[in-house]
C-alpha cells in the first residue's frame, strides 16, 4: 500500500547507499575524527557560509534536542518554546530528563511569536520574585513546524534580535530543514537562517539519511568538551563514519536541497489533489506534510488503499490527519493517492 | 511596619519555642528515629483518622513537591498541575531537576476542574503516539490553592474518583493547609481530606512552625526505602527531633488549628476593612490570602505604612497585591492597617 | 596503513550492506515496528533458547549500559562493576548522568569475584548505617571483560546465585559477546549464558553491523513502558529498519557466529605472531584484543607500519598497547603485522 | 543512659535558643534577606579575614555537598574524593544524582596525599582517550576527616598548589570544623583554611547549633543566580531566619570556638580514660571523635550502660566502635563513662 504516513518510512537515498558501500571497508578512526566526517564538515560550513562555524553530528532528533538544549543552558534556565513544540509535547519528557524546565508559551500555527516572546521575557524579569522561578536561557523553534508552517525572514529576524537583546541564544530544530528551505514561500536561504540564529541542526533522518542530525554551532559557539558530554549522554557513535559518510554525500552537489525540492513538488501536487477532491485543510501549510479534515467515514475508507496519520479528533465526525510527502515520493504514489480520493 | 507580606514572616508558635527549650539538652537519637517525631506520627494518625498512615517529616514546601513527586512517579511518567500551581512556576523547576515533566493544565482561580482532568486523560490515552509522550503519573493540587481558594467536598470527590478510575495518585499539597480546613467555607475535614488523596502534606513552615512539613501516606503507601531516597535528594535531617517536636506541638490539644482559625478570624476582619475602603478584589478568597486591587498611587502610599506582596500588574494603572495574615496576626496588626486604609 | 586499532574500524559486514541496500526503498513504519526488526527479534530468541525473551534494539554500547542500568535500577539503589569496568570508567559518567552511583569493586584482570561480590553484599547489610548508603541494586559484568578475559560457567553460575540469593539482576555487557562465545576457551553457550543472568546485550557495533546492540531481558522482564524510557533517554532511533535488518541478517545461517570466529581465528594467529616475536603480553586474552608489552623504542617503530591503541603505561621504559581482530580482519593484515614485528 | 553515640545527640547550644527565642515574634523577611543572616554574613567573612567573601546557609551537610559540587561543576566534570569520603558513602548517592561521578582516590585515615592526587591528574591528562572520561573537576576533602584526622598546614597546601596548578577548586567539607580548628595538633587557624581552599562549610548541626551550615566562597566565587540553584535542590529555607540566628549567635563572642575547644577538651579527657582502660585505639584521631577497639564480649557489655555507634568489624571477635564528644559533653558524661569502663 502506498505510504504517506511520514517522511522516515524509507532507507536513506540512494547515492548515500553507494557510497556507504563503496567506503564499506575502509578503515577509519572513531568517534567522528575519520576524514569523511571532516569532510561533511566542510561541505556544510561552505553550504552556511560560515567558515568557523562548529559542526558536529549525533543520530536523531530528539536526542539532539536533549544534548544541544543541556549543554547550552545555565543550570537556573530553562527554554521556552511553544507550547505545540515537538520538545513539549512528543519527545517523552527528554529535556526534563536532563533537569531542565520547558518554558512553554502559546505559538500559533506551530508558531512562536516576537510579541509572545517579547512579553514572557519582561515579565519574567519585572516580577519581583524571578529568582524562585526558571531562568528563560534559550529559545526554541522548529523550522518548518510540527504544522509544517515556515518563518518568514522578518518573523524568524524579530525573534533573534529578542533572544540577542536578552543575550539568550536561539536554536532551531531543523528535523526537517530542508523541506522548509525549498518551499516555494520560504524567503529565507540557509546562510541567512544560520545567521539569525546561534545554534540550528540540519536535519537527516527526515531529509535522505538513515539517521542523523548535524548540529551547527554558528553563534557563541560550541559548548566545551562537547564530546565528553556528549559520551555522558549515551550519545556518542562509535562509527561516526556512518554520519560523516551519509552527509558528506547529502552536502554533494546539493544533494541535500535537490531531493528537498522533490518532496515539496510533490506536496504541491498532494495539494492540488486535495482541492480536487473537495477536502478542506486544517491550516495552510506549504511545506512537505499537509494537514486535511476527514470525515470519519472517508477517513476509514481511504485507509485501506493509502497510509497516512492520525492527527487529532476535529469533532465527534471529523477528524485530522496528515499526509508527508519525503524524498523518495514518486509520482506513481501520488497517482495512487490521486485514485483513492475519486472513490470517496 | 506591620506586616502582612507572607504567613512565614514571624517565628514560631510560641508553645513550640517553649517546647524546643524545655528538650533542648535531651539526647535524642538521629534523623526521625527520637520518641517526639513517634509521637508526633501518632498524633497525626489520629488527627486523620487513618490508623496505618505513614508519617513522614521534610523541611520545607519545594523540598516536599520534589521529594514525594520524584519517588512516586514511574520513569516514565509526570505530574498534572494547573499552570498555576507552585511547582509549575515558582519552584524554579525542582520537579524537572528529579528528571520529571509537570504537564501543565489550564485551571481557573488556582483550580483544576474534574473536566479538565478528565479531558486531558483520555486525550491521552487516545492518541495513538502516547508512547511518545510523557505519561500522567500523579495529579498535584494545592489546599488551598496558590490564590486562596478551596476546593469543596465535590470537587475534590470528582478529581478523586478520576484518579482512581485511571489509577493514578492524588497528591495534595497543603502548605497552607490549616488555612484551608479551618477556612468557615470549608467543608472538609482532615480525615475526609486524607481519604479522598493519597498523599498529602500538613504545612508546618506557613502555620506556626520555624520549618517543617509532614507527608501523610494515605493511600497506596510510602516510596520503600524512603529514608534512602530522602538522603539522596539531600534532604535528610539529621536532628529530626526539630521536626518531630514542632509537630508533637502543633498536634498536641489541637494547636494546628486553632492557630489557622485564629488566622482565619484575621482573614475575615481583613476582607471587611478592605471592603469598608471600598478597594475591588482580584478574586473571592476564603483563607488568609486576600488579593485586593490598587491604583499604583494608592499602592506607593500604603506601602509606607503597611508590608504587603507586589502580585501582578492588573493594567497599566492598578496593581494587584497580596495581604497574608498567620497564626501571629494581631488585632493591632489589623488596627493598624484599618488606619493606613482610611488614609488612602 | 594496516590497523588493529579497535574492532570498530570497518563498516558493516558485506552482507548487512547487501540487505539494506535491498531493502532500501520499502516503506516500512518506525521506531522498531517493522516486520524485519520483528524477523530479528524471533531469531535472537530461537539463537537464545528463550521463546519470551524480551529483545529491544539501542544504538550503542554507553547507551544500552545507561539505559538499561537506569530503567531497572530503583531509586534508592546503584550497580555493582569492577572498577575497570566500562561504565565505571570509559564512558564520561553515563550511569551517573542517570542519577545513580557504580558502586565498584575491585576485580582481576577485568572481572569480579563470587568471594568479592559475596562479601560486598553482605558488608552492606551487616552495616547498621546501610541506610544512609546507595543500596546495590544490580552487578554489571563484561563478557568478555574490557581486557578480553572471560568467565568460566562455573564464575557465572557463582555470580548468578548470588544475585538470585539478593533479589538483585545480573547484567552482562556483551558489547563483544561474538568474540567471547566463539573464543576456543570459552565453555558457555549463548543459551547457558542468557539463562545465568537476567538481562544481556548481543553487541552489533564491534561484531559486524554498522551500529546496534540487542537487549535480551531474559529474566525479570523489560521495564514497564520501556518504548517511553528509551525515548526520554533520547536513544529511540526513528528508523529501527537500521537496526532489525542488520540484526536479521546476523542472526541468519549463523552469521553473528561465524564472523566472530574469524575473528578469534585471526586473534589465534596473532597470539602466535606475538610469541614468535618474543614479546611479552599482559595478560593471557582469550578473546580478540591482545594486550602487549613493548619497549618504547619498539612501539615508536612498529607505529610507523601498523595502528593499534595506547592502553597505560607499564613503566617508564615500556607500554602496554592493545592489538584487536575483529570480523573485518584479513590474513593479509596479519601478514603485514608479521612483516613489521620481524623488522623491530 | 549517657551517650557518645554522635555529636548531634542534643539540641542547641542554649545561648542560641534563647536568641531564638528572643527574636521569635520579629517580622523578617525570608529566604535569608533578613537581618540576623546579614549579620552572621559579616561575622563570619569578619573570622575568615575574607571581606568580600560570599556566605550562604543552607540546612545540612548533605544537601551542602550536592549544592556546592553540582553547582560548581561543568556538565562533564566529576569530583575526586578519597574513598572514605563521606559523599563517596555516606550520602545515599546524592552527588551522582545530580549527575556527576564521585572519582575516589584511595586514603590513608581518611586523607588524600598529594602524590595520589597529583598522579590522578597527571594520569588522567597523560590518558589519550580521556575525553571519554569523567574530567576531575574538584577536590573535595573533610576536616578534620570522617576519621577525626587532620591535614596540617603543609598538607592542605600542597594539595591546594595542585589544585590550582591544575585549576580546579578545592572544596573542604567542614562538617566538624570547629573540632579540628580547635584540635590541640591543628597548625592551621580559620583564615589560613579558608585562604587554601575555594570553597568550604563551616559546620552548625554538629557543633552547636539545630541545623545549618554556611558555605563560604572563599575564591572563584559564588556561582550565578545560586538562590536559584538552592531553589531548584528543594534546599532553599523559607525562615532564613532559622539559620541566620543561629550563625549569628555562633559568631558572636567566639562562641563558636570556645564551644569546640570545650568538645576538644572533653575527647582529650576521654582518649585518657581508654588508654588507663587498655583499650586499643583503631587510629589516632586528635579531634572529636574516637575509635577504640573493643573485644565483642566488652562491646555487649559497655553497650548497656553508654551509648556510641558501631563503626565496622575489626575481626570476628573485635569490633572497631566510635565515641563521640561535642559542644554538650559534660565532665559528668565522662565520670560515668570511666565508671562503666572500670567494669569492663
């Protein structure tokens, strides 16, 4: 059965499958210090036009998340981050697991506002008694979001000249940065993302890779002995090849923004066969996952010809659900998505 | 200046500084083993009615939150709490540092409705990524709440029986809890309280004690080797017998709640002075805590002549505040204020 | 350069390569419930003699120790290890970071004793103030030990008794397993060994795949809701087809056995390169990774032709270096070593 | 029955009790704002010889270990302790719950010699694969020791020439500090102390008062926002106060000294009567606190007529014991004490 369930529902590209094979028995030093890892480093740091910056590599998301928020914070902080963060909701309570609070405020749309962000951090140090509460030290956001909405340049620019003015840093969870970077309405290039804020991942998992995340550190830079905190964490790969190798090659030839390109292709045509078929969407989204409201009835006949996912009750008859668009979609898969709405 | 900033601005109850004194040069054997702490669970037992409760003694409020919530809770799980419980905003995150998410639901004057809780279980239990998150382990309540309110018999009987039904603990936190049950609006006892949680904590800090809380295991039973977990967290006292006086005190001819009644009668004197100088309430509250609106002018004149709590800013003009009376509130106290009132 | 570094120095065995690549494009759903992770699972069951073993796929060897050790361990309780046990000294407080002590004790030549164990127990609980101390909750072992010693089915039945006598799991860290299973001198099976302890894990890292580590929970059970814990920990990889497929594949027609004797065949030789040379080694290594003692002068020399690892200083004319095989290992690199150690 | 079974056997010293009593009914604000606690600040920084030094207080050792090692430790640092250090095992893990490793050293009496510390650091850095370790990131050390020793001037400066070569804090854990200041043999007086190390405790629940310790940062300096920090540990008093009196009326006058030197002069008479009793010592210990050897059949009968603790089995038929004095031993203690002992 056809599958828009997620965009990890494949292996990884193909180009990275070759070349995971072609280096297969090459002996190489751990822990990140082969030269293919070295070279990923290099790619993406020419790729953010930041020559100095820090690159490091670890295996998922959330894991990242967890390392990058508990290195960087002071012990008395916490991070905010909208309360529909992938963060505060769907991560298992990871960053507390690291003793850290997170600080949630309403978003919209997936979305943290200047002026909400703005407000939290006045009133946090305008209340007499903020020393018995968190420290906010760190801003977090997804980009695109857990709704597949995207910041504007302007938008993403009030919200860094906030976290710069507080002297907190602002880190964004790229899981799925590409798909953001190659919608057709982002006005935002990777460069001038990787400037607004301190410390992003670009994501791999998501985007062509079997697993991985590369954290960027363009801003205060990367915490001390990262390695060894890192290691602590449980969080350290001991083939760090199978990083350095698989993002090597997605920072070849654009690679990485090519097969991101595709997939937001095919979401585009996802939505147009939504229109087609009459379904309203629970919000606009212009990124690779849409979001559409089914009847419960249409829901439960469309599953049994394509995969998708469950997303929450709209009301006792309707319900959302998301179909993701990936890399490796073809047009046949849209076709067979096409087919299955006219019979509804 | 007279003083209604908090209810730990004086001292002790003075029966319990006589009794500190009179046992002072006593040996007594080490943390919570000496005849006064046994003395004192007894007393407490019997106060609750529950013949087989374990009694145990802590210092203070957050120590107390985090201690019983971190050894209660599965790995996997967190606490629910109103956005405006104490350990959700003043606690500094002493509840995420034991590696433990408070999720956060919305209340109303400090409460939880059984509508809200009951909502937020069974959205959880619906959706299908529940794994993925962090799983309700322990509801938190405050008697009375942060903005002094109370919650009566049917509702604290609807939150109970949610929580039995999902089988999960309901944790009372009761710093100010003499202040509730002897509130004129109450109508629960201590025992009926105790029977409808199953673990709850009687304030000493905020009611007659120099510090001192004492955690009744009403339910399902004290986290096994307690003493163990309590010394990991640091919070362990290794004379005890300061702990176990003060309560044997406090419990002893039912000092506890005469002394909240008497804070009570304050209370309620208070509530018609500010009502008599015509000055709004922020909300209806039937303990020690009044929350009474000023005009910031009005606010800067009484500040000269009376101590209170800054609350929250209500608008750009008016400033809501906090009067606290205690167990060492006087009738002159309150003259005093009457005249500070009159001069508004 | 010939290496002999680790046994972490290659990619995956060509086979694994061979069926990722033709799996690649399936879509299958995430985070282990495939049907190839399934597939693996009944395989290490049936190689394991245990038709309910409980088989759960991590990433790494610092994270399965720290997973595993922190989901079974109760609050009030640490785990035992030799003192040069992996979690007791490589792997930057991982256990610790979880919140809970390793209790060490010394061991000989990497491995604990029944008599020191025995004794460690029952000096706890004679101690009047045990209380006051971390309870011993479970014994981490190596096997083969971080010096590639083993132990007899005789010093593993010892042990398990021990911990069946205390009520407390016996965990084996198998990051090497293959390599001491297939060690000519080994007298354990992999169904003997899972029934002696209550919780073990099958390394993939150093025996074959390209990351992995399969936990066997062939006692106790595996900890409640162990998904969750696994993601709060940061460790649940989103594409468990990268761990079931590699495992699948080295539990078909004997794979993961196969290539750990290769390896041991390799080591053999070596051994023998060693003697013939006249070098002394260490101690007397069953298993793959061969501790030798060189003068410095000989260890400048050979550096320049073959890789191998620092282990400590021997004294101030001498070093002990580690030399490791692994399933990668060709006569061709021992044919190279030979070649060098002739010219020192 | 007389006791000697520890040094917190009674309450307070009855000039602190009555200061408590005396400011009962004062209104003060709280979390250490107060006054009294200003005051005892002064004082004390006055007895350091340190005006700018940073003094807080907090309840118990304990706690004030957990607080002062984690907030003063990086993310991957560890603290070296000797292995008889009370947070190596008499601390129920609380260090490692706040995830950070205990690097024991072996002791003599309860000491760390310079030349182990010193090979531990050097051995560490020397290590190539260190970054996979715990990095030391503080010394810690008792005085006088859980074994009532002492480091001499020449001592504990040569261990503080390490730690500052090496640039990490030397904590001193003064738990009993009076005891050893006091001690006849003690070279060392309360500024030199505090001039050697960064950090250190000036003991109050074993030397006079209910409970309390107050943290001097006597180099590198506070940690940022610490009251936070406190908070968070659940160790932040509300009634400051309590603490604040207390230090204040040990500070006052010498008490605090003279108190001490009385406890001193009280074990020198003591240590006279096991030596005319032939009691063996298990080591000479020139504070508080003494450690005699008594046949099994002599401990049965001493036991029924004075209290002291159980220290650790010598043999099958001797038993290592500890007698304590303190600030409340009085000479009548010791008449019965020698009486007892002539009817061994």
């Amino acid at each position: 059965m056809v599958s828009f369930e997620s965009d990890y529902i494949a292996g990884a590209h193909p180009e990275i499958i070759r070349k995971l094979t072609e280096t297969n028995l090459e002996s190489l030093s751990g822990y990140g210090s082969d030269h293919y890892t070295e070279s990923a480093r290099q790619k993406i740091r020419a790729a953010c036009g930041l020559e100095n910056a820090e690159v490091e590599f670890l295996v998922g998301g959330t894991q990242t998340n967890a390392v990058v928020i508990s290195t960087m914070l002071a012990d008395y902080e916490g991070v905010i981050a909208a309360s529909t963060g992938h963060i505060s909701s769907h991560e298992a309570g990871a960053v507390e697991y690291t003793g850290h609070e997170v600080l949630e405020i309403p978003g919209r749309e997936g979305k943290i506002s200047a002026e909400a962000l703005e407000k939290y951090l006045s009133d946090f140090y305008a209340d007499d008694n903020h020393e018995h509460m968190v420290f906010p030290g760190m801003v977090y956001i997804s980009f695109p979001t857990e709704y597949g909405t995207l910041y504007s340049q302007k938008e993403l620019s009030a919200l860094s000249e906030i976290c710069r003015r507080y002297q907190i840093p602002l880190f964004i969870d790229g899981a799925r940065l590409g798909y953001g970077l190659m919608s057709r309405q982002s006005d935002l290039t990777l460069p001038e993302l990787a400037k607004l804020c301190d410390v992003f991942y670009i994501g791999g998992t998501k985007v062509g890779a079997l697993c991985g995340e590369a954290v960027v550190f363009s801003g205060a830079g990367r915490p001390k002995h990262f390695l060894t905190s890192v290691k602590k964490r449980g969080a350290l790969l001991a083939k760090g090849r199978l990083l350095g190798i698989q993002f090597d090659t997605l920072f070849t030839d654009d690679l990485y923004f090519r097969i991101s390109r595709h997939a937001i292709d095919m979401a585009d045509r996802m939505k147009k066969l939504f229109q087609a078929a009459g379904l309203p969407f629970y919000l606009e989204s212009p990124t690779n996952q849409q979001f559409v409201i089914l009847e419960n009835r249409q829901m439960e006949k469309l599953k049994s010809q394509v995969a998708f996912s469950f997303w929450e009750k709209a009301d006792e008859s309707r319900t959302v659900v998301r179909f993701a668009t990936g890399w490796s979609t073809t047009e046949e898969d849209l076709d067979a998505l096409e087919k299955a709405l006219l019979s509804l």
